[in-house]
C-alpha cells in the first residue's frame, strides 16, 4: 500500500473502532465458527458475534473483533469483496465496525 494513510493510526476519527470489523453478505446458515475459522488467518480474533438474516436479503452478518488494528487492517484489505466463505454465496463485506452511540450489537 501507500504508507498507512493518517500517520500513525492512532484515534482518527472516532466513530469507527479500530479492531472492531462489520462483516455482511455471509450466507445465512453462517455460524460464529465458521467466522472465526476465517479471520483467525488474520490475527487473534477477541470475540465475533453472528447476526443471523437480519436483513431482506436473508443474508447474515457478523462483528469480528481482533486484538490489535494491524490485524483488522490485513482481514480488511485480504478479505473484503475478494472472499467467498461458501462458493457461489458471493464475496463477503469486510469494513470497520461503527463505535460508539447506541443499537449496536454489544
């Protein structure tokens, strides 16, 4: 990449949680082992939390939680729109999960 953009990464912006990520577009059979099967190629994976065919779609979505922000930044760049957890679901959403303020899943 072009040198981590924003200097050294440190509470930029607060809204977004750096080693929290939103994942959306998984299949809707999808289950928290699956996810952490996934992302643990990544980093040490703290917690997830699978939100099951909430949306129209009846896709599911899940939070990833990672130890430390370079481990959410490589799941990011590795995963996001390139990787199909079951082929032919489509590829998976992987985006910084909004902190802070209120309805979130925790």
């Amino acid at each position: 990449g072009k040198g981590g953009w924003g200097g050294g990464g440190k509470g930029g912006g607060q809204g977004n949680s750096p080693t929290k990520l939103f994942v959306g577009n998984l299949p809707n059979d999808i289950n928290d082992e699956a996810i952490q099967y996934v992302f643990k190629a990544y980093g040490n994976v703290v917690k997830t939390h699978v939100m099951a065919g909430k949306s129209n779609s009846g896709q599911s979505c899940a939070f990833v939680e990672y130890e430390r922000p370079e481990e959410a930044d490589t799941a990011i760049q590795t995963l996001h729109e390139k990787y199909e957890i079951k082929p032919g679901s489509g590829v998976i959403l992987v985006k910084r999960a909004k902190s802070g303020g209120k309805g979130g899943p925790y």
